[in-house]
C-alpha cells in the first residue's frame, strides 16, 4: 500500500517549523450578554458582545456606543413617519438640536 505525498513523511517534515512554541491562554466568546467583564491579564476575544453596564457592543473585537447608533435609527424612523403622514418623498432630514 503507498502512502500519499501528504502522509506521515509530510507531516513529520512540519513539525519543529513552528517559532513560538509557548502555549497561549484565551478566552474566546462567540456571544455574550452582561456586564464588561475586567482585565485579569487573560486576553479575552469576543465574536459578538452587549455590554449592558457600559452600553457598549463588540463585534469582531471592535467596541461601538450603542446610544449614537440607537439615536440614530431613532432620528430615521421618526423622518419615515414624518413621510408617511405628510406624503411626499424622501428629502434632506433636518435635526431638532
């Protein structure tokens, strides 16, 4: 029986290649919902992430404020309704500051 070109001999070959051998410890988080959780020196990577003491979402490890995004869809929903009663179509909004 051969042994195909990406058997045993191939792998063998790989092993000792790696740099950095020194094992790593993550916590990894597809979703989560609740409080920030605090730095303990633990890298912590979150896929999706809410969380609700700072009013923050994560996505990707990327952090937005969700109260400007809130706010935001807010202020589009309330100029869509303006439309809709009014008529008409879809002009320049204008802010009440």
């Amino acid at each position: 029986m051969t042994q195909p070109s990406w058997g045993r001999a191939s792998i063998r070959r790989g092993i000792g290649k790696r740099q950095d051998l020194t094992p790593s410890v993550r916590y990894f988080f597809p979703e989560y919902v609740g409080p920030k959780p605090e730095e303990d020196g633990v890298p912590g990577h979150f896929f999706r992430a809410f969380f609700v003491d700072t009013g923050e979402f994560r996505l990707l490890d990327e952090e937005f404020l969700i109260e400007p995004v809130a706010d935001e869809i807010l202020f589009v929903h309330a100029h869509l309704e303006k439309m809709d009663t009014e008529g008409g179509r879809f002009q320049v909004a204008e802010r009440n500051t």
